[in-house]
C-alpha cells in the first residue's frame, strides 16, 4: 500500500473530471495487472504475465487500506490473465504467453483451470479443461453451468468460440462451437478475408438468452444464435476495418436499448501504425442487420500536457477494456466505463446514443520506470468505486466517480 503522503501526491498529479483517487495498491511489486472481480469484500485480480504471477487475491472491505493475503504463480510460459467467478467455482485462462520465453523448453500449459472457492482466499484446483494450439483467451463464465470461450478448436487453424459445461467441476465438457468461416478446411461459405486482415480470430464472445455477441478481431462483429448450444449459428456478421482500424475486442450487448458496444483493441504504439481504433455503437434492434450509429469521443490531452495528444505520449494510446455489466456490480446501459491505455479510465455517458459524451476521467501519474500509464481493465462495484489496473507495473487503483 502506498502512504498518505504518496496518495496525495498520486492525487495532485492525476488528471481527474469527476473522479477521485480513493487508493493504490502495488500488488506487492507485480504491477502487470489484468481482468478485476469483485465477491463481496474478495477482489480477485488476474495478472498479464509479464510477471510470474497469475492471481492476486485483496482484502477490499475497506476500499482506502487494501489488503493483499495471496498469490498465485503462474505455470512457465504461460498466462493466466483473465478470471471469472459463479458461486463458489473460480474459473481462470491458460495460454502461451508471446511476450515472455524465460523457460524456452518447458511446453505452457493450454486450457482452463477450475478452483473451488469455498475459502476464498484458498482457491482449491478441482478441474482442468484441456484446449490445443495456444490455449484459451477471453472467457464469460456469470452464469452457471456454461461458460463461453476463446479457445482453440481441434481441427480449426483459428481460435474459436467454444461453449463448455462446467456442471461437473472436476470434469469440464466442450458442449459446441463456432468459428469464423474459412478458419476449417471444407468451410462451406467462407468470409474473404483481406489483406489488411492481420488477425483472423475469436477474440471474445459475451452471451445474452439465446444470443452470443461475438468479437472476431479485423473481421468484426457477429451475432449468433445459440439456442441450440451444440451448433451455434451465424445470424449476421458487420465489419468496418478497412477503412477504420479493426482488432474488435469486445462486443458487449445493451439488451434494453438494442444496442452493441463494440470496443477496437489499440495493439500498436501509434495510429499511424494502428488505424483509426474506436469504441462503437452498433445498433442491433433488427439482429439480421446491425447498423454503427456512432462512436465514443477520443480522449483529448489536457492542457499544458508536453505532447498535444495522447498518440504522442509514449506506449499505447487507444481502447481496450469496458465494465461489462457483471451481476453482482454496478450496472448501467447509458453509463459506460472504460479504459485508453495511456489515456486512463474514461466514464461515457450514451444516453444519447448518437452523441456519447464524456462525463469523467482518471488518468494516474506515470508509475516509476513506466513511461507512461497503461491502463488496462476495470470492475465497477455496486457501490459505485472503480477498480482500475495497469498492464505494466502500476498495479491496482481504486477510484470514485462523482458526476451526476
């Protein structure tokens, strides 16, 4: 934990718009922090990988001392950056780390690990669901028995969507699976796949009814109807890179308003390198035919700022990760949370879909040896604090929105 005196000075050089530094905590100097949940006064944090760790585990009952009582290492070679939890069941990713070769002889371990959680500062192994090729990525595990997953398919050269029953922990089920068209031999139908299309993948895919919203990097977005698990289908398909940049990330439904929030992962340190990334708005009220009606506003460098905009600030500048509405935390579908790498935490207000507007900010100091902040994921709790991670080395930050 940081003293008084580091938390104001963290506060005095933060840029804030309605919002307050509440606390920071260094997850005991493994700062590469990743996907955020919350149970109860549990605060669960997955790492990038970049460090050995795989899971940090945070007394969060008072949010301004968090207190940290484990962590997990990482298997070599491999990370463990994304986490979910339902009950007493903790599921967490493992796949081949690209950016890491510290043991070049020990194969990583490919697929998901299944905790019980009965004591919750124990995670307890119970299961593992193996996956080929390089393992799983992204995964929506909120409701049980099934969580929805991208992961590699035998016999698929892509990775893919993949539904896995978790109704025996210690004995996952592949239940079915999509994959893009083209991405098997013998695909009937196969979508072209251009030459500016450098990621041809399942990045994610989030679950609403009998509906999955599936984000399929510079191929785009797809809805597919899942009524039948064991053979998902395609509904429609919309993609927008080129002309703008691709990398869809996530696709997170609003079922309420009829709305899609489409958030383009920033890969590359520079627009020029990485194309025009945005966080859309798709409007899907006729699922057959889903329509981009706008675009989050692109954060703008505050004044006096040594660079005139955040793609000159070094590192990454773009968006990444939004609160995806998780039971048990805040949820809102005109209120939008999410992170800009270098830019930090921005609050959105879409009340207004063809207008979004922003309505607050965060972005902390530059942690030390960092050149620039990278911020990475978040979770927003039903009391309204934002949990809030960096990618590199400046660890976890607890933040108030104050706005209206």
């Amino acid at each position: 934990m940081r003293t008084l005196a580091d938390l104001r000075t963290m506060r005095t050089e933060s840029d804030t718009f309605n919002t307050r530094l509440v606390s920071h905590h260094d997850l005991n100097g493994r700062g590469d922090g990743m996907q955020i949940v919350k149970v109860g006064q549990w605060l669960y944090v997955a790492h990038v990988g970049t460090s050995e760790k795989a899971l940090s585990i945070l007394d969060a009952s008072d949010p301004t001392n968090l207190c940290l009582v484990r962590q997990l290492d990482a298997p070599p070679n491999t990370h463990r950056h994304k986490m979910q939890v339902v009950g007493n069941t903790l599921i967490q990713n493992n796949e081949h780390v690209v950016y890491s070769n510290k043991y070049p002889d020990v194969p990583s371990v490919l697929g998901i690990d299944v905790f019980n959680l009965d004591d919750p500062t124990d995670p307890r192994k119970v299961g593992f669901f193996s996956v080929p090729g390089r393992g799983v990525h992204r995964m929506w595990f909120r409701e049980a028995p099934y969580a929805h997953v991208a992961a590699y398919i035998p016999g698929v050269k892509e990775r893919g969507y993949q539904i896995v029953d978790l109704s025996d922990q210690t004995d996952p089920k592949a239940v079915g699976a999509w994959w893009l068209p083209g991405s098997k031999e013998g695909d009937p139908d196969p979508w072209m796949k251009l030459e500016d299309h450098d990621h041809y993948q399942v990045h994610g895919a989030i679950p609403y009814g009998d509906r999955a919203y599936v984000s399929c990097t510079d191929a785009g977005m797809a809805i597919v109807d899942i009524s039948d698990m064991t053979a998902p289908k395609i509904i429609s398909h919309i993609n927008w890179h080129p002309p703008y940049g691709g990398y869809s990330h996530t696709s997170f439904p609003l079922p309420g308003r009829g709305l899609v929030v489409e958030v383009c992962e920033s890969i590359q340190p520079t627009l020029a390198k990485d194309g025009d990334k945005r966080i859309w708005l798709i409007d899907v009220r006729d699922e057959r035919q889903p329509v981009m009606i706008s675009s989050f506003p692109r954060p703008v460098a505050p004044k006096g700022a040594p660079w005139s905009s955040y793609d000159e600030r070094p590192l990454r500048f773009g968006p990444h990760n939004i609160h995806e509405n998780y039971p048990n935390s805040f949820q809102s579908e005109t209120r939008i949370y999410c992170t800009w790498f270098n830019a930090g935490m921005r609050v959105i207000d879409i009340s207004d879909p063809d207008r979004p507007t922003e309505v607050g900010h965060f972005v902390p100091p530059t942690p030390p040896d960092q050149l620039a902040p990278q911020i990475n994921d978040l979770f927003v709790d039903t009391d309204g604090l934002i949990y809030v991670t960096d990618r590199l080395t400046g660890g976890l930050y607890v933040v108030e929105y104050s706005g209206g």
